[in-house]
C-alpha cells in the first residue's frame, strides 16, 4: 500500500481502505502505526494539519514501540509536511535534513526527489533561496530520472514559487506553465491543482487579469471537488489581489475573509502571514489606514508563528501608510529601510534574479518615490495656500484690534479730559474762571490746616463791591458781569502765584495769602481798592465808578477752627461797610487794630 504514488494516497479510495484497515479488531502494532502515519498522510495531503497532527500522535508511540527504522522514517516523512503547514518551518528542515541523511540510500529516485523538493519547498519559505535553488535541481534530477511526472511536475512548480519570492515574475509564470503542462498530460495528477492556482496568481503580477481569474476559478472548483480547504483559502488570497489590483477593495476584502475562514477551520497558519498583509495592502488602499495598520501588526504576530517575515514588503506597506498620514519623513526613512532589508535578504541571492525583475524593482521603487515626493509638494503647497489665508486673516485680526485699542484710547483720553473739565467746573465760578465758593473754602482749609502744623501764618482778605446794584440798575445786569469780571482780572493781576483769589457770593471775594502777616495783607487790600477805584470802565458803559470794603485778619495760634478766621473777617467787611465803605478795616493780633 505504501508503494502507492502521492496523488494516489490523496483519493478517497485509499482512505476508505486504510479507514477498513484500522477498524480490524486484532491489528498489529505495526500495522496500526503504519494506518495511522498513512492516514496523516492522507489528511496532509488533503489540507488538513489539524486531523493530520492527529493521526500523528497516535502513530508516534507505537513507532517508539515498534522500533523499525522503515516505520520510524514513513513517521518523519509526513511529520515534515505537517510540521510545515504548522508553520514550524525550523523544525520542519531539520527533520527532512536528518530524514535524507539516513534514507537516501535506500529509498527510490521519486521518494528521494519528493523528500528534496519539500526541503526545497521549506527553505525557500525560510528565504535561504542559494540552498533552495540547488535542492531544487537536485530534486529535477531525480524526477527526470525516475521520470515521474507528479514529481517533475511538483519541481517545476516549486521553482515558480521560489522565482516569485524573487520577484522574478517572468520565471515564475514560465515555471509554472511548464507545471500545468506536464499536469494536463497527465490528468491522474489531480492533486496538483495548486498549480493553476499558483499560475493564476503569477499572471496576476503580470497584470494578466483575466487569465489569472480564470485559472483561479478553475483551481477553486478543483479545490471544492478535492475537498482541498487550504487551496480553496489560497484560491480566495489570489482572487482578493486580483480584485485590489483593479480597485474593487471592498470585494477584495470579502474575498480575504473568506480565505481567513477557511485557513482557520484547518489550522493552516503557514499562509496566515501573507493573507494579513494583503488585508493590510486593501486597507490601506481603501484609505482606512488604522486598519492597514492593525494588520500589519498582526502579520507580524502571524509571521512570527512560523518564523519567516517579509519585512521589506511589510516596511514599504508602512512607507505608505504614513505618506498617506502626510507623514513624510517617516514614509521617506521606512521606504529606506525596506530596500535596504531587501538588499540585505536578497543579496546573496540576486544571481538567481532575471535582470528584468531588478529593473522592476528598481523601477518601482522611484516610482514610489516619486508619488511620495508629487504627495509630498501637494500637501505642501496646499499648506503653503492655507498659511496665506490664515496669515491674511490674523493680519486683518491683528489691524481690528488696533483700531479698537486706538478707539479705545481715544475714547478714554476723551472721557478723562471730560471729567477733569467737570471736575474743574465743578470748582469753578463761570463768570471769572476764578475759584468758586466751594473750592476757594477748600484751598482755604488746606492753608489752615498747613500753617497750624508748620506753626506759619497767613492772611485773609474778604471784599464787597460797594453800592453794586446801582451798577446793575444803571447800565444793566451785563455790564455789571463785566465789571465782576474785570475786578478779578485787575485782583490776579496785582497778586503773588501762590496767592489764592476766589469768588464766594455775587460781588464778594476771598483773598488767602500764604506766610503773609497782616499788615503786608493790608497794604495789598490798600493797593487793590486804589486800583479799584482808578480803574478804567469807560469801554464798558460811562460813568462808571466803583470802591470796594475790605476786611483783612491774619490767622493765629489761638484760631483753632477756621470759622474764627473767616468769621473774624466778616466781622471786619462789615465794619467797613458799616463805616461808610470805601475802606479796608484790619484786625491786630490783639484784635483793636484797624485801619
Ligand atoms: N451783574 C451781576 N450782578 C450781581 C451778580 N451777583 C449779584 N449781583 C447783584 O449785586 C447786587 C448786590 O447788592 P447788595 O447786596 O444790595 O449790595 P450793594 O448794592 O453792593 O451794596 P453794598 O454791598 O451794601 O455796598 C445785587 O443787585 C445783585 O443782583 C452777578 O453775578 N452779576
């Protein structure tokens, strides 16, 4: 049974047999771990890891038992293809490598071929591509020299795989033809419709749309009739790109959900990588660039299962991403990275790479360049525009708020001079620009009040125009203000700076006169009735004469309130009038002096 080709141990017949087989009530050891290593190999070959990985474990104590190398070497020969799609790619070389040391003596040409192709297979996974490639002509060797066409045609495929980890399109869509081809001469290799699907997706990175699609298509509907879950996720993968590539992303996405599903329900994780990095490209395309960006991260939570990363697609993934973000500088440094990862991996290696695809990659990278730097110069012209209106608008902003700091000013200069005009108003007599009443008492009590502190004297005059109702009578209540007004020019004129002269009533005038002892108070009171009295009023009206009476005190120690002054020389007006006016009657320190 053991003897039975690849494709034959994949048929539904062969497990219905080894199914008959196991159900046998007296099996042998033997037998029951060679049952159960075949049926592994049955569920492996059919996609399904999980119930493969299960076979195995029962098989693996019986083998111990058992204790036959032939056993022991069927057991390691389906354990690498299920450690592989487990994604323990380490492992899984490791094992083919100790496999062959001790089998490749003994096996046959196709077995050995087979058991090469799959190191291959793994390697170029691990992107060791120099040992991949000389696996790979090892393993043709060996199937153009046993003349198997499953194993010919499963080379062939694998070196398609290999030129398209290269980036070498070109290589690949030709070895993968040549797969198809001997496949289609031969149609009991069934089991290699990976193939179609492998070419499909080839075509599409030659922009071959509908040929890609077409063999997708077929290769699913293979996948459905075989029951091949891994293939039929990898057929979803492939149409997913074809639909990103032609901008269909939403319908890309779907595609790539499905493929999720699938790989899931088979614990296929070995492709879990590629599948969120292509949800990873849609979404970025689509613009939902978190998205892109979550898968990315998980892609590499996905990639670090099975230890293989491309972190030069991933990185030039993330270059776009952040151009998109406007991010340039860090697009820039990313896209640097990238080629410099990919320089890295595939140095060793660009031997094996058709010039074609290093002009490709070449290519692509200064057209990526050149979109982020053309992204770049839009942005920042667009910034560029949007400083200008906002500049225009806060120079705008800026004069309003001058002109409103300069109203402002204006109004408050306005607004002060007015009080002050008030305030000056309020203390002043309208007639004669002198003191009023009030203000003329108020300078009074300062000087009071300053020559009780400083021990000092002063004086004080009041005078009373005589007989003024005649003026009035006579030549009109006009004429009378003229003459107020021009007796207070005449009384400022004849007196000292800081001498205060002040109108307290209709025609009566208060006079302070600061350090200033009586008797020069009333030499001034003398001088000023003379004036008075030789004063011209001609312009105004003819005729008109005029005297006044003065009262005139000094201020002394004993004056404890300012109402004795002031009192004191009302006093004195009075008396002067009463003497028959025309006068100026002072009081003496001892009060009996009067003139
Ligand atoms: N033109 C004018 N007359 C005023 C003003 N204030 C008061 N008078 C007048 O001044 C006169 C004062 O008269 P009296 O108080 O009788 O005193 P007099 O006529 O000056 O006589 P004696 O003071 O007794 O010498 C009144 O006729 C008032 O109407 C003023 O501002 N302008």
């Amino acid at each position: 049974m053991s003897n039975l080709s690849v494709p034959e141990r994949k048929q539904e017949a062969f497990y219905i047999k080894i199914n008959n087989l196991l159900n046998k009530p007296d099996l042998d050891n033997h037998s029951e771990a060679l049952a159960n290593i075949l049926m592994a190999n049955y569920h492996i070959l059919n996609g399904d890891a999980i119930r493969a990985r299960e076979f195995l474990s029962v098989a693996q104590p019986l083998v111990q038992n058992v204790d036959t190398p032939s056993l022991e070497h069927q057991y390691q020969y389906v354990n690498i293809f299920v450690l592989r799609s487990e994604g323990d790619l380490e492992q899984a070389l490791t094992t083919s490598e100790n496999l062959y040391e001790e089998v490749k003596d003994i096996w046959g040409m196709n077995k050995l071929g087979d058991l090469i192709l799959e190191r291959a297979y793994i390697s170029s996974l691990l992107s060791l591509y120099k040992e991949a490639i000389t696996l790979l002509d090892l393993a043709l060797d060996y199937a153009l020299e046993s003349d198997d066409p499953y194993l010919i045609s499963e080379t062939y495929n694998v070196f398609g795989i290999l030129y398209n980890f290269l980036n070498d399109n070109q290589s690949a869509i030709m070895y993968f033809e040549k797969a198809v081809e001997v496949m289609e001469k031969h149609p009991a290799l069934v089991s290699n419709i990976y193939f179609y699907a492998n070419l499909g997706d080839a075509y599409r990175t030659n922009k071959q749309y509908e040929k890609a699609l077409e063999l997708t298509h077929k290769a699913r509907l293979l996948s459905i009739q075989e029951n091949d879950v891994p293939l039929q996720a990898f057929t979803h993968q492939v149409e997913a790109r074809i639909d990103t590539d032609t901008e269909q992303y939403q319908a890309a996405i779907e595609q790539l959900e499905k493929a999720k599903a699938l790989q899931e329900k088979v614990g296929e994780k070995l492709f879990g990588y590629e599948l969120q990095t292509d949800f990873a490209y849609a979404y970025l395309k689509l613009g939902e660039l978190d998205k892109a960006e979550q898968h990315i991260e998980y892609a590499i939570e996905e990639a670090a299962k099975v230890a293989a990363l491309d972190d030069f697609y991933l990185k030039k993934l993330r270059a776009e991403i952040s151009a998109q973000r406007g991010e340039f500088e860090m697009a820039f440094e990313l896209l640097d990275e990238s080629f410099s990862v990919y320089r890295d991996t595939f140095n060793d290696n660009l031997t094996y790479v058709s010039n074609l695809s290093r002009e490709q990659l070449d290519q692509e990278r200064l057209s990526f360049e050149n979109k982020l730097l053309e992204k770049e110069n839009q942005i920042s012209t667009k910034f560029v525009e949007q400083y200008k209106e906002y500049s225009t608008w806060l120079i705008t902003l800026i004069i309003l708020l001058l002109v409103l700091l300069l109203i402002c000013c204006w109004l408050l200069i306005r607004y002060r001079r007015l009080a002050r005009t008030n305030q000056e108003m309020a203390l002043t007599d309208n007639l004669t620009l002198l003191p009023n009443r009030r203000q003329v008492f108020r300078k009074l009590d300062n000087e009071h009040q300053r020559s009780t502190l400083n021990k000092s004297v002063y004086s004080l005059i009041i005078f009373d125009v005589d007989h003024f109702k005649t003026i009035n009578d006579r030549f009109g209540h006009h004429v009378g203000d003229k003459v107020i007004n021009r007796l207070a020019r005449i009384t400022r004129h004849i007196l000292r700076d800081n001498d205060t002269i002040g109108r307290i009533s209709g025609e009566e005038f208060l006079i302070i006169l600061p350090d200033t002892v009586m008797d020069d108070a009333t030499q001034i009171a003398t001088r000023l009735n003379e004036q008075f009295a030789n004063a011209d009023f001609e312009d105004l009206a003819e005729g008109i004469h005029l005297t006044a009476s003065f009262g005139v005190t000094e201020y002394t120690p004993e004056d404890e309130h300012l109402d004795m002054v002031i009192n004191r020389a009302d006093h004195l007006l009075y008396k002067a009038k009463k003497e028959g006016r025309n006068r100026v009657v002072s009081t003496s320190r001892d009060d009996s002096s009067e003139d």
